[in-house]
C-alpha cells in the first residue's frame, strides 16, 4: 500500500539550552567589533586633538615671529600647519602676507643698499672737497646725504664745519690781512753804523713764520672795533700823543679813530695804517682776528698780565728778530740799509716825502719778499720787551727777547723820523700802554 512506501523524516528541534551558547558567541563577536571601533575612534579621536593642538602650537608661534618682523620663520611654521590641514585657511592666507612681507623687505633692503651707496658716494665726494678746501661744494655734497637721511649725524656736523669754514673764509676775503710767508733761516742782526742798543752784530736763526704783506690799516682795525666794542687805551686813558714838528704833546680826545693832526678820519683813510694803538691793543686785535679764523689764541691776557702761547697757530706780534729777518728780506736778502733799498725814497714814507702824514699801504716799492712798508710810514709794535743791551746775550735759536721790562719794541721809523731811523737795523720802545700818532702794528703768525 501507499503507506508501506512512505518514509517519515525525523523533526529535529532545538531547545532554548542549545540556542543560548551561539547567541552569546554573536554578542562577542559584535561587542568585539564594538570595542575595536571604539579603540579605531578613539585613536582618531586623540590623533585629531594632537594635530589641532600642533596646529595651534604653530599659529601661536607663527604669529608671534609675524609680529616681530620675522616673516621666514613666520612662513615656516604656517608651512607646517599646511602639512597638518592641508586646507587651512588661516595658515593659507598667512602665508600669503608673509610672502609679501618678505618681497617689502626685500625691495626695502635693496633700496637701502642703493641709498647707503648714495650716502657713502657723496660722503666721500663732500670730504674730498672738504679736504681741498672747498667748502661750498663740500657743503652741497653733505646735504645731499641729508636730502636722503635726514637725521644723518655726520652730514649736520660736516655741514656745520663747511659753514664755519665759509665765514672764516668771508671775513679773510673782506678783512683780514694778506699774509707772506717767510722761510726760516740764518742772519747777521744789528748794526755797527746806527746807535749802541744795534751793537754788538750776532748771528741768529729763526724758523719759518708768516707776517702781514702790509702794516695793519685804519679799516681793519675799525672792523675789529665794531665787531666787539673794545676800548683802546687812549679812548680809556683820555688821549693819545700827537707829534708838533718839534716835540710830543698828548691830545686829549684823540683816538685810532683820528689821523696825525687828531682829526676824525674817514674813508679816505681806510687804507692807511691805524695809528693811536697801544701794545695791548695790538695784542686785543691778534687773539679777535684769531678767533674768526677759529685759530687758537696766541696771548693769555688779564688785565696788564700777558702771557705767550708760542705753540698757538693764531695771530700775534713778531718777534723783533722775525721783524728784521723779514725786514732784510728774509732768504732773498740783498743786504739792502732799507727794507728793500739803499735808496729810502723808493721804499719808505719818511721825514723828507711823507708831507707830515701817513699815506695808504703798500703805495712804495716792496722789498725782496714782498712786503710793503717795512721802512717808514708808521713804527710797528714787536712782541719782545725792549732791552738796550739784549743783543750782548741775546740767543742765537729764535730769541724772544727779555722775560721783562718797561717798554716794548719798536720797530721801522715813521712819517715824521728821518733816515737813520728807518733803517732794518734801528731800535726803539715805547710803555706798552703808550699810543701815538706814529706808531701802528702789523701781525705775525706761526705756521
């Protein structure tokens, strides 16, 4: 039958015991997944923290080093935020600035290498000309520099020389006296043929030195007046001594402003010599005439006390043994009884041809130097105290004459004295205080 042909199939089924043991091994499983993602996530997690962390560390030091000026260093940390994130725009747009920060300073820095070589350029320009003497170019060149760097230091101060220079040079062209220099050398001083104060004839050398081309005039020593307000020994003591014809009589009133009769003076008589001046108003006028040219002061003076500072350059007296060196005509001397003649009409104002005046400088014959005057027109204060018996122990190596004494040197003759007195050899002194109407100055200087 059908049923002996059917086979029954055995049903299997599963109890909850045989069901629970799989269902804990999903749950592993799955937790498993879980906990690895987690650990996956949380190393994301951490990894992300640390690179912001970096991220900022280098925004916060980037900005520090932009701040300073730093723009390299600045750029290289923004760098590295870029190989964090690569899309930061932050780091980006620093850069960026960066970038064109260091482009500014590069433009910058060649423009500073070109202004300093600008700098240096005119600096060397304005010095060579400084060193040359002139001063206006110098000048120009030195604010030049200034026209770039305006707080140049070396430039205002060269600037303020050139200026000093320039007026020193102004008031040498409008009034200081035209100097001869008169190489050192070696002469026979004195004279057996005039009084006893020439005797005895000795050798003696003295070293290179400068004196005035002319004996100093009316408008020079005026320049000085004004420019100061000095009071001349006449103006102080109420006059000064006038010469009659036949002997001297002190005017009361007259002063350098005044000619030989104590008349005013005018400028007619601006090149005349200056007459009516004591020693010490010749030594005023040499430490003024030092002090515009910014050369150093040769006299120390307070009150009748004077003393000599033979290392200045400034302006000063001659000694008397400088005076007839040049007198004689220095190393080209001809050995002439004037300076510059034997014939005293070709050289000298004097008793004979002056008519009873003083007459402009430089109007005779100079003598082999160059130098007008030496002989006549007025006498000339020397810088050595007078002593009639100096030359018996006078030194041979630039004599200064006496440490002391009462009266100072004279020397040339004048207007009204007659030949003999005009001689290079001739002697006088007068007080130091003393001003006449014969007796004027010209000035001297070491080189």
């Amino acid at each position: 039958t059908d049923k002996s042909l059917t086979v029954e199939t055995p049903i299997t089924k599963t109890t909850e015991e045989e069901k629970e043991p799989k269902n804990k091994n999903k749950l592993k499983i799955v937790l498993g997944i879980i906990g690895i993602l987690a650990i996956v996530i949380a190393g994301i997690l951490i990894n992300n923290y640390n690179q912001q962390r970096k991220i900022e560390s280098y925004r916060a030091e980037g900005d520090n080093y932009y701040n300073q000026g730093n723009y390299s260093e600045a750029k290289a940390l923004y760098e590295k935020i870029l190989q964090i994130d690569e899309n930061n725009d932050y780091a980006s747009g620093r850069i960026s600035e960066c970038e064109t920060k260091l482009q500014e300073l590069t433009r910058e820095r060649q423009a500073k290498v070109e202004r300093q070589k600008k700098i240096d350029a005119y600096r060397t320009e304005g010095d060579n000309y400084y060193n040359q003497g002139n001063y206006a170019e110098a000048k120009a060149s030195y604010e030049k520099i200034l026209q770039i760097d305006e707080n140049n230091d070396y430039a205002s101060r060269r600037i303020s020389e050139c200026e000093t220079k320039l007026k020193e040079a102004e008031f040498r062209r409008k009034y200081a006296p035209e100097m001869v220099f008169v190489k050192g050398g070696t002469f026979e001083m004195g004279s057996n043929n005039g009084d006893s104060d020439e005797k005895p004839i000795h050798t003696v050398t003295v070293s290179d030195f400068y004196i005035g081309k002319y004996e100093v005039t009316f408008e020079e020593f005026k320049t000085f007046i004004e420019a100061t307000g000095y009071k001349t020994d006449a103006e102080k003591e109420g006059g000064s001594w006038m010469w009659t014809g036949s002997k001297w009589e002190k005017k009361s009133g007259v002063t350098w402003r005044d000619d030989e009769e104590g008349n005013r003076r005018n400028s007619t008589d601006n090149n005349k010599p200056v007459i009516h001046v004591s020693w010490y108003d010749a030594v005023a006028y040499c430490n003024w005439l030092s002090e515009q040219e910014g050369l150093e002061k040769s006299y120390n003076i307070n009150g009748d006390d004077v003393t000599m500072n033979w290392n200045a350059n400034g302006y000063r007296l001659p000694t008397e043994a400088e005076w007839e060196y040049a007198a004689r005509g220095g190393n080209q001397s001809q050995g002439y009884k004037y300076s510059g003649s034997d014939n005293i009409e070709e050289v000298g104002w004097y008793w004979s041809n002056s008519g009873n005046k003083t007459h402009p400088v430089g109007t005779k014959q100079p003598n082999e130097l160059g130098i007008y005057d030496m002989t006549g027109n007025v006498w000339e204060w020397c810088n050595d105290w007078y002593g009639r018996d100096y030359y018996s122990n006078s030194p041979k190596n630039n004599p200064k004459g006496p440490s002391s004494g009462s009266y100072r040197v004279n020397r040339g003759g004048s207007w009204f004295f007659k030949p003999g007195g005009c001689r290079v050899a001739s002697r006088s002194g007068s007080g130091p205080r003393i001003s006449d109407s014969g007796l004027g100055f010209r000035i001297a200087r070491t080189p």
